[in-house]
C-alpha cells in the first residue's frame, strides 16, 4: 500500500516507515515561538531543566503579536526572548519583521519534505510549500527544544481535489471559506488536509499559503500541498540548504477523497462567529461595516495588498467606515512601498500598522473595534472577541471583497470594481 505526503514526512523522520494512526517520536527540522503564548516556551524550557536548545539554528523566537509592546507585560516579555535568543544564540526576529508564518517560510526555515512545530495553530501554513507543519503547545515546544524530537499520532489524510479554475473576483480565500462551509469545523479534525488539483496549481504560491494557513480552521493537523515547479521556484531563492519534496502514491490510502469544481464559486464570506458559516456575498450584501481589515498571516502578503490597492486606487474609504492594513513582514512592507502599493491604501484612506499580528490579534491593540461594530476582515478567526472586544461582529472575507465593502461603508461585491 502507497503512503501519504504525511506518512512519508513522518516516516522519514521518524527512521521507518509508519501508517495513519501510529505513534511516533520524529525528529524536527525548525522550531518556532512567538510571543503571545502564555507561559513561554522558553520559560517551560527552563522549569524542564533545559540548559541550551538540542540546536540554536533550528530554533526561531518572533516577535509579532505584541510588537509595538502596549504593555509593561508585554515589554518585559519580549525583554526574555531577547536575552534567552542572545545567550543561546538562536534566531530572533524582532517587532517589525512581522508574522511567524510569513517570516518562517520567507526566511527558508521551512522547506518542501521537512517537519516544523510552532507554539500557534496556524503553523499548518507552512503545508503549501510542501512541509508538514503543526501547531504544538509550550510544554511539547519546551520538551522538543531539549530532545530535538517530539512524539506524533500520524494522521489520516483527506484529499481535496479542486477542479476548474477560479472565476474572476475569487481568490484562494474565498475558496478556502468555500470549503471549510462544506465539511464543517470539525470536519477534519486531527487529519491531514491535502490540496490538489488545476485549482492549486493556478493558484501562487502567496494565493496558496492562504488555503493552508486555514486548514486548522477545519480541524486539521497539517495542509499539505505537493511541491511544483511554483513551489521549487519559490524555496529556492530563499535557502541554499538541500530538501527533498514528497509526493502522495498513486495507491496511498486515504480517509476521503471531496471533488469540488471551484469554478462556480464567487466571492464568500464567513458570518459571525463561526467560520464555517459560510454563504455567498450575495446574502450578506448591504451589512454595514464600521472597520474593514486586510491584516493576517492569512491574507497580508505583497498579493494581497496588490489586489486590494487596484480596487482602492482612486477612490477613497467610505467615512463611517476606518481601513486598517497591515503588512506581513517587513520585507513585505518595504516592497509594497517601492511599488507604491501602500501610498494607494494611505491616500484611499486607509491606516498602515506594523508588520505582524495587528487588527487579528486583538493584544496587539491595533485596530480594536467597538461595540455593535461590525468588522470585515482577511484574517482566519471570526470567534467573538478575537479582535479584543467581544461585543464586536467578525466577517471573514477575501482582501478583495474587504477593499470594496471599505468603500461602499457595508459588505460589497468586489466584482463590480474589477
């Protein structure tokens, strides 16, 4: 019987060959924490009896939940991942660099064939570049910190075979809110979530780590993606280290194959407060909006800003509306600047935060609504107070129809402004 992509990353890491369902203890590849984990990793590293990381250079702290430091608290943490990263010697990304899952595969820590943990549950987006990449706790973090190792149940896959392409005014987001509406929440829970098809390969590698940074959204332990010549392209110029991308078998067994044809899928969105309550633009038009956010390790690469400054460009932000935007990292940012993509957003009316988790974390105080405040937002979460105040209305959405519902002052259909 053929393997999985998450049987075989496993199985190599693991030294032989597994099958869904068995434990494993596997060694890591990358390691990565970030600053909103309570307690700190490296804090439980240090109650373990840690005296320095099994490897300093497959270890990474970041800074972007709180990177403006809007507290004592949060200052005094950041304080302790600078001095634990400058006594060991491990990576640290400072505030501003920007999200853990941009600067993680942006940086070439993640590769096609490895396996990565990080203390959040959107580590999984690391699965569009081929890697299998889960979130863990600190204490599982703390153990693999010391081991260079952690334990694994390895999961079913579920294969999704997206067929067609992607009609014009919808992206990979509307897409992958398309799809969690179809098998729920929880519909792949504790499963590996598996991307194929003429869609995916459409579809930029920006465009695809979207799609797999919401897979935990469904309950999945990983989203995986074959790697192309897209994602080789993409990987190469980011590390000189070698990889090895992995394929499913053609014989490989999994848990369940869903067909979709994504070329009658439009614009969608997720209504608050769950993000499987999905349902076209068309039955949402017309809500008010007081805030519209294009922020997110989900929706805030230089793609995304780029499709939203082309429906701002020239118009300006409806008044009883406010535009937060914040981009993925600082290269990111620096980009978006140089091709006047973020003087777009300013002079349309938008406001530019600090590259990281501001306006989807709602500890970062950046763009934190008020009550009744209905919000349209590129981020992955639509949970009541996510954004800090949970007096507040969450609806998930693509950038495109974010820039347009900023507009229009409600939830608009961005196809009219293509």
């Amino acid at each position: 019987m053929g393997k999985t992509i998450a049987e075989k990353i496993l199985g190599s890491h693991a030294g032989k060959a597994v099958s869904a369902g068995e434990i494993v203890i596997a060694d890591l590849d990358f390691l990565m924490s970030h600053d909103a984990n309570r307690p700190l990793s490296i804090q439980v590293f240090q109650e373990m009896g840690g005296k320095k990381p099994f490897d300093p250079k497959k270890f990474a702290l970041i800074i972007d939940h709180y990177p403006t430091s809007p507290t004592a608290v949060s200052a005094n943490i950041n304080k302790m991942m600078r001095e634990f990263a400058r006594e060991h010697g491990c990576f640290m990304y400072e505030a501003g660099e920007g999200s853990c899952h941009q600067i993680v595969p942006e940086r070439g820590h993640a590769l096609p064939g490895e396996l990565v943990i990080g203390t959040d549950s959107h580590t999984c987006t690391y699965g569009a570049i081929n890697c299998f990449s889960s979130g863990v706790g600190s204490s599982d973090l703390a153990a693999a910190l010391i081991s260079g190792k952690l334990w694994f149940k390895v999961p079913e896959t579920i294969r999704f075979v997206l067929n067609g392409r992607l009609p014009k005014g919808a992206y990979s987001k509307d897409l992958m809110l398309y799809l969690i509406g179809s098998v729920t929440a929880d519909g792949a829970t504790y499963k590996a979530a598996e991307y194929v098809g003429e869609a995916i390969a459409e579809l930029s590698v920006d465009a695809r780590f979207t799609i797999s940074n919401m897979a935990v959204e469904m309950g999945a332990k990983a989203g995986l993606m074959e790697a192309d010549a897209k994602t080789l392209e993409w990987v190469k110029g980011r590390t000189t280290r070698s990889f090895s991308p992995v394929f499913s078998d053609p014989d490989a067994r999994f848990a369940d194959v869903l067909e979709y044809d994504v070329s009658k899928i439009g614009p969608q969105v997720a209504r608050p407060h769950q993000v499987d309550k999905v349902v076209p633009v068309e039955e949402v038009l017309g809500t008010p909006v007081q805030q519209a956010n294009i922020v997110a390790c989900t929706n805030s690469r230089l793609e995304d800003l780029e499709i939203a400054a082309a429906i701002l460009e020239g118009r300006k932000v409806h008044p009883d509306t406010r535009l937060y935007v914040v981009p993925a990292s600082k290269r990111v940012y620096l980009e978006a600047l140089k091709r006047g993509i973020l003087r777009t957003i300013v002079e349309a009316g938008g406001m530019v935060g600090t590259p990281g988790c501001g306006g989807c974390s709602g500890g970062s105080c950046f763009g934190v609504p008020a009550d009744g405040d209905n919000v349209i937002t590129t981020a992955n979460r639509n949970f009541r107070g996510r954004t800090a105040n949970p007096e507040a209305f969450l609806y998930l959405a693509s950038p495109a129809t974010v820039a347009a519902s900023a507009l229009e002052g409600k939830i608009a259909d961005p196809r009219r402004y293509l």
